[in-house]
C-alpha cells in the first residue's frame, strides 16, 4: 500500500475562515492501521450514539479484523502535522468500486475534509461506478455524498436492531472498467 500523494493546500471555510490548511490525502500502509482504528472509533462514537448501540459497526472491530479487511483495499489517510485526521477506503470490485468508512478525526469535522477524502480516493480507482454503503440516519454522511453526485439507490439492508443501510452510487460515464 504504497505511493501515490494528492498534496491539497485548501481554504477552509468555516471554523478557521480565512486561514490556510495544508493537509496531505496519501496511500496509508499496514503501519497507519493502529492509528485509523483509533480515529475510527473517536469518529464513530457518535454514530453509536446515534443508534444508541455501542455495537454499532464498525465501533467493535479490532485490529486484527481491520488487518484482515484491509488486503486488497487501499487507504488513504489524511495527515495534518504527522497526525492522521481522516481515513477512507476503497475496493476494486471490477466494475466499480465499494467506497467505506469515510471518516475525519471530531476536532476536524465540518472543514471540507470528508469531501476531499472522498475526491481523493475517486481519483485511485478508474471504474465507471462507485458505491457505498450508510446508515440511514447518518444526515451528514447522506448530504455529503449527495453534494459529491452520489444518489440513494432505495436498496436498505437491517444491519442491527435499530441500524438500517442505505446504499448510493454514482455513475461515471466515459470512465473505464474491466
Ligand atoms: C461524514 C464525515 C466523514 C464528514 O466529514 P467532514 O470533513 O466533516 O465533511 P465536510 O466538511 O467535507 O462536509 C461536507 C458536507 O457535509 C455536510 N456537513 C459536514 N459537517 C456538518 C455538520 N456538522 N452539520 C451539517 N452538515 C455538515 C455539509 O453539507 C458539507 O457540505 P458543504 O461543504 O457544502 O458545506 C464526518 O462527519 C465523520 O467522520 N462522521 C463520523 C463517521 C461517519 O459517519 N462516516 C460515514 C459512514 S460510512
């Protein structure tokens, strides 16, 4: 999981207007795993909330599961300062790709970080369709994506007792594919 570097230099526009941030989007590598496990659970602890489980997914997972998960899928995180801030995935599942886990560090949130994530992370994969899958309460994460040209598909799977999945995809014509 090596390589490539989206170096971003952005205006942020609402908690630091007028300052500028630099922020790095790279490939993350086995070593980053501890560290987006970390901010995966600061990230969604609210979610959990939200659902009011502390079992929401993916609070439980462990590293190892998240080793396990990781092969074949790249990583990119966001660093600030040597500090990882924002994490996404994504899978090449031939046709398309299966974005997951968008996530940016509570302190961070709200800067158009999660936007850029998820520019980034289009821009590793040349497949004609990317999807993804949300809670159906999670408005923030909805609206981002509906911002990006992202729509919900009506699919919906019940994930535990109080979470439901949604899914979204967008279409990206004149892309290629296998
Ligand atoms: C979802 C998440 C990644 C968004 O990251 P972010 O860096 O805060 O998002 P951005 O700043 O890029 O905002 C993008 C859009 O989201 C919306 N948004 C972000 N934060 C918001 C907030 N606190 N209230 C309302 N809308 C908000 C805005 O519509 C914004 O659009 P705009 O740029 O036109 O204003 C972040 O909230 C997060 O980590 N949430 C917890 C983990 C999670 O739920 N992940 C998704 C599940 S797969």
């Amino acid at each position: 999981m090596a390589g490539v570097t989206h170096s971003i230099r952005f205006k942020d526009r609402r908690a630091y207007r007028g300052s500028v941030l630099r922020l790095e989007i790279i490939r993350a590598c086995k070593d980053d795993l501890p560290e987006i496990l970390i901010l995966q659970r600061l990230a969604f602890y609210r979610v959990g909330l939200r659902y009011n489980d502390p079992d929401t997914p993916p609070l439980p997972q462990t590293l190892d599961e998240l080793v396990e998960e990781s092969d074949g899928q790249v990583f990119l995180k966001a660093v600030q300062d040597g500090k990882i801030i924002g994490a996404i995935r994504g899978k090449d599942n031939g046709n398309s790709c299966r974005i997951s886990k968008v996530m940016v560090h509570p302190d961070h949130q709200d800067r158009g970080i999660g936007r850029k994530l998820v520019n980034a992370i289009e821009k590793e994969f040349n497949v004609p369709m990317f999807d993804l899958r949300t809670g159906h309460l999670d408005e923030v994460t909805i609206s981002l994506y509906k911002k990006l040209g992202y729509v919900l598909t009506g699919e919906k799977e019940q994930i535990t007792e109080t979470l439901w999945f949604v899914r979204m995809k967008k279409e990206m014509p004149g892309r290629g594919g296998k």
